[in-house]
C-alpha cells in the first residue's frame, strides 16, 4: 500500500510542542480522554445504526478494550465505533478545527494549564495528550459501512509529519497505539490502568475491558489451580444520572463533570433530579465555576447530552436549555421521545419543551438559592456568567422578574468589590427618588469620576454602575417592581424641584447665546440646553431617552454593524463660571472670533467627557496651547 507523508498544520506542531515540553503533571489523563474518545465514536455509529442497519456489524459489540503488550512496551485502546476514512483522519489528526486556535494556544501556555493539563480536553484535542506519555502514536481506523479494505494507518512520533496508508482491517473502530517512552511503562501494568479507568471512566456507558489473568480451579485436575487470560470488565457502567441522588458521591459528581465538560475545576453545583407525571425524565446537570475560554464565540457548543432509553441522541441539544443559560452543562436523559428524533423534530417537540421549562425552572430556582444561601458562592459564579444570564431580561419575558432578582450591579455609593441587587437598591432609595438610576461605562474607576454623576453625588443617590456592552440594550426597556430604569447620561435630568425653577430662570437670562451656540454646531448636535446634571463640570453631551448608548453603539460598529450617526444634546452648566464669561464677551461682541473659539472648544471638551476624541484634533491642540501661552503671558506681566 502506498504511504503518504504529511505535514502537521502549523498550530498542531505547537501544541505537540506544548505536550511533550511543558505539561508535566497529571498525565494519567491521556488515557481518560482516549476512553472519552471512544466511547464518543460508539455513540455515534450506535446512533447511525438505528437508521442504517449497515453501519452496526457485530450487534452488541459495543465496547472500547485496553491491551498493554509488555514485551513491545506498547498501550492500545481499542473501540468499535465509528472508524474514520482516509480523509477524516488526515482532517481529524492533522488540523485543529476550532475557531479560537490562537487563544488555545495562548491558554495552554498559561501556569493555570500547566498545573492542569487536563483542561486540554475542553478545547478537543485530548487525542494530542498521548505524546506525553508516547515517543511515537499508531492509528488504525475504518469507518462503519465500509469493506474491510477500506482501513487506514496513520503514525507520527510527533516530529512535525505523519504518515498516512491504506490497509486491511477486519472490524470498523480505530485502535490507537501507543509506543510508551521508556519512563512511562507504568502505564503497561494491570493495577495502574485500573487506577486510572476507576478514578476517571468508571461512569463511561460503554464497557471498558482488558484480559487479565486469573487463576481458576482446573478442569482436568481437581484440588489444582491454572492460570488463564480472561476479559474482564474494569468500569462500572451504572449511568450516574439514573442512580438516586444517595448513591452518587460529590467525588463521583465531580469526576462526571469533568468528562462531560471537558473542564479541570470543580463545578459550582450540581443539579440531579428526575422528573414525574407527563412527561417523564431524568437529569444530571452542572453549573460551571468557571467560563470556558470560547462561550462568547458563535461557534460555542451549548446544551445537555440528550439520551433516550439509554442511547447518546445528541451531543449538544440546544432545544434542551434556553441561550442564557449556556454555559449549563450534563445529560438529560427521555423515555417518552422516540430513538429516531431528529434536530427539526425536537424544535417542535411538545415533550422538548416541557423538559425545558423544568430545566429552565430548575437552574434559575438553584440560583436563587445560591443567592439566599451562599452568597459568595454565588458572586463567584455571577462574575463568570452575570452577563450571559442578565442576556434572558431580554429574551424570556416569562422569566424577566425572576432573572431580574438574580443580576447584580456594583453601585456609585459602594466600594468596587461590593455588589447590589436590585431588591437591595430599591429598598435604599432616597425619598423622593422615582426612577433607578444607571450609567454605562468601560470601567469602575472611571464611571465614579464621570461629571454625568455630579447632581447624583450632591443628592447622595445611588447610581448603578453597568460596565458589559450589552446592559443598556437589556435595561432600556425594563422596570423593577414598578420603578422604571433611567440612565445618567441620556434624556433631562431633574432631581429637584428648586433646581428646575433656577434652570428656568437661567434659560432666559442665556436665551440668546445659546441659540448662538446652537447656530455654530448645528452640524454637530441636535440641540443645546441647560444642564440638571452638571455642577462643577462645564458641558457634556447626551442623548435622548431612546438613543443608543456610546458603548453600545462602540461594540455594534467594532462587530462591523453599520450604525446611523445619530447627533447628541450638548448640556451646559449655567453655573459655570466660563459659561458666564463667555455670556459677558458675546453681550460685548457678538460676533467674536474668541467666543467662536470657545464655543468649538466647549464642543470637543464635551467630547473628550464621553470617551470620543475631538473633532480636530489637531486644531483642538492648537487652541488649547494658544490659551496656555495667553494664560502664561498674562501671569507673567
């Protein structure tokens, strides 16, 4: 047969690199995700078979055997599952196919992996941890369906190539080969591949076996013992989800978490329950404790494993969990939907969306009690997934008071680390105080000093503090128990009723330059007033109560999204006294050049405020240092 030579694309020669020089510790794990691996490709031909008898050659002979040869030094794990074509393995062994391979690879070079190499299954490519227990790795594969003659070897020493052929094989399955290095021998002995098999396959479905040798009362001659080689069983098969909750142990939870999510840490709870009446299921699910590095990507892979009667249907059901709760993971497991289900069945799938409703139901009914119970707990996970939860006010209206409850806010009136509900905020609302108040921003620090806060601060109300992109567009149209969200930085703002009689006053008495103002940057701004919001800062610009929110309207523009170039309110403070200066000069001269200076500087100061740059930069450098040198010189004389 003809052997083909290859070379591995560029980001598996880093990875390999990565595995054989910096991952040390924990590397019993290679042969839990060569088992996960396996036991994946039986569930996938077992599922095939149902519709395609063709693909299901030995019926029942489902099982993934280990088979350490101590004379050659070498570990196989066997399967009888899916097998892979020619192409598949070149495309499966010699490509990484995933959409954040640099962030992988920026995260498997971290202290965090390196102390817990087992986090590479999250990223599925747990195959490549064979090299850090193997000099060289043989693949043996054939798809189901297909002749015998229709094998494949694949073989690297992971030198940056492999090697590629056809051959015969007798049963469709892969069988991956591993040369041990000569330290790593350990794994060649009966009593270490149980040790591994117990602490992490012992839950796998499907059988794991290995001959052992055993001694037996001899046939031909009583009173005496032989010894022979028996397949024996190494895991205990029991699906963990359909054992009741007192035979599970937090250690065998765990464990179980981690071969479904591919995580290293513990999960922040574990949810396991079976449900009754009309429709009946059972359900193991886990709330992560920590944020899988590719849950923001549009590829992201949500969802419980759906079983039915025993059988893997689907890896990922999306139609199990709603979207803001995708970061939810483990199996549901159905008796009343039919083995054949398809994706466009469970769409519309009555009995689908009833187990939604109650794992929905379930998740948020477990938050709330993180919340009451344990709070810090709590925090820690609101900090991963705050803002992908808070993304269900939007879109579960059912559910917009309940979610509500759960989000947390930090707030003007607390130190950074502090965080408020907004039960908390309402009940600590000032008298007088109608509306919840909000402003948006990159950061903590910097929201704090914002001079739209100025008339909160002298008032002493709390302002929330939303820092993810998304929180004005989830807010906008919302209101907490009859009080409607206002934002700090768009529409008038009116705290006190003496303030709206000054305001008045001072309209009149400024009429005319501000329709000046108006007049000059007419181009720019939609409209110029007083502010109610400002009190030591000159002017800013705002919006109206439906515009979009500068952060919002960054991150749409950032996504490539073409977004209308909308015109903003420049507000003024008319206690200020450059406002009054300004007034002064235009009552003197009202066509001034220096006062249509000002007015421009106004403009990019006011933009400056909002985190946009000016309009002309360069002619804003040059006005500002002509004031400085003016400034100077009258100090000087």
């Amino acid at each position: 047969m003809t052997k083909t030579n290859l070379e591995f694309k560029t980001e598996v020669k880093q990875l390999l690199d990565l595995m054989i020089h910096s991952l040390y510790s924990h590397k019993d794990i290679f042969l839990r995700e060569l088992i996960s691996n396996a036991s994946d490709a039986i569930d996938k031909v077992r599922y095939d078979s149902l519709t395609d008898s063709g693909k299901m050659e030995v019926e029942g002979d489902w099982k993934i055997k280990i088979t350490a040869d101590k004379e050659v030094g070498t570990l196989t794990v066997s399967d009888s599952g899916i097998g892979m074509t020619k192409d598949e393995i070149i495309q499966s062994l010699g490509t990484i196919a995933h959409s954040g391979t640099k962030e992988f690879l920026a995260a498997l070079q971290t202290k965090e992996v390196k102390e817990n190499p087992d986090l590479i299954g999250q990223f599925g490519v747990g195959f490549y941890s064979s090299y850090m227990v193997a000099d060289r790795v043989t693949v043996v594969s054939r798809k189901a369906g297909t002749d015998s003659k229709s094998g494949v070897k694949w073989e690297s020493t992971a030198d940056g190539f492999f090697t590629v052929e056809e051959m015969e094989k007798e049963k469709n399955g892969t069988d991956v080969t591993l040369h041990l290095k000569e330290e790593e021998k350990k794994y060649l002995e009966e009593w270490e591949i149980r040790s591994v098999i117990k602490k992490y396959s012992d839950f796998i479905e499907h059988p794991v076996v290995m001959d052992v040798e055993k001694e037996k009362e001899s046939e031909l001659q009583k009173g005496e013992k032989v010894k022979i080689r028996e397949e024996e069983i190494l895991n205990s098969r029991k699906a963990i989800w359909l054992k009741d909750k007192s035979q599970v142990s937090e250690e065998e939870y765990n464990e179980f978490y981690k071969h479904v999510s591919h995580d290293f840490t513990n999960p922040a709870k574990t949810i396991h329950f079976r449900a009754e009446g009309t429709s009946e299921f059972s359900a193991l699910l886990y709330i992560p404790a920590t944020q899988p590095f590719d849950i923001f990507y549009k590829e992201y892979k949500m969802g419980p494993t759906l079983y039915v009667k025993r059988v893997q249907i689907m890896d990922h059901c999306e139609e199990l969990i709603p979207r803001y709760l995708r970061f939810v993971k483990g199996v549901v497991e159905s008796s009343d939907l039919p083995l054949n289900v398809s994706r466009e069945i469970l769409q519309s799938n009555r009995q689908i969306e009833i187990i939604n409703k109650n794992v929905t139901k379930k998740v948020l009914d477990t938050l709330a009690d993180m919340k009451k119970n344990e709070y810090d707990k709590y925090l820690s996970f609101y900090r991963e997934f705050g803002r992908i939860l808070k993304e269900g006010i939007h879109f579960d209206f059912s559910k917009k008071e309940v979610i509500s409850d759960l989000i947390l806010f930090q707030s003007t009136n607390n130190a950074a680390d502090t965080f408020v509900s907004l039960q908390e905020y309402t009940d600590a609302m000032k008298e007088g105080q109608e509306e919840i108040y909000y402003i948006t921003g990159a950061s903590f620090d910097e929201v704090k000093k914002s001079p739209y806060l100025e008339a909160f601060k002298e008032k002493g109300y709390d302002v929330l503090v939303m820092l993810d992109e998304i929180d004005d567009f989830i807010v906008g149209g919302l209101d907490y128990k009859g009080k409607k969200f206002k934002s700090a930085t768009k529409g008038e703002i009116s705290l006190d009723k003496e303030d709206v009689e000054k305001k008045k006053g001072a309209e009149k008495k400024y009429k005319a330059i501000i329709e000046l103002i108006k007049d000059q940057l007419k181009d720019d701004v939609k409209d110029v007033r007083l502010s109610g919001r400002l009190k030591d800062t000159a002017c800013c610009l705002v919006g109206d109560d439906g515009d979009m929110d500068p952060q919002m309207e960054k991150l749409m523009k950032a996504m490539g999204q073409n977004v209308p170039e909308g015109k903003r309110i420049l507000e003024i403070n008319a206690a200020h006294p450059i406002f009054e200066a300004m007034n002064r000069l235009f009552e003197k001269e009202q066509k001034s050049i220096v006062l249509k200076e000002y007015i421009t500087l106004l403009y990019d100061q006011a933009l400056l405020l909002e985190g946009s740059k000016p309009k002309d930069p360069a002619a804003f450098a040059s006005a500002i240092t002509k004031l400085m040198v003016k400034d100077v010189e009258s100090t000087v004389l």
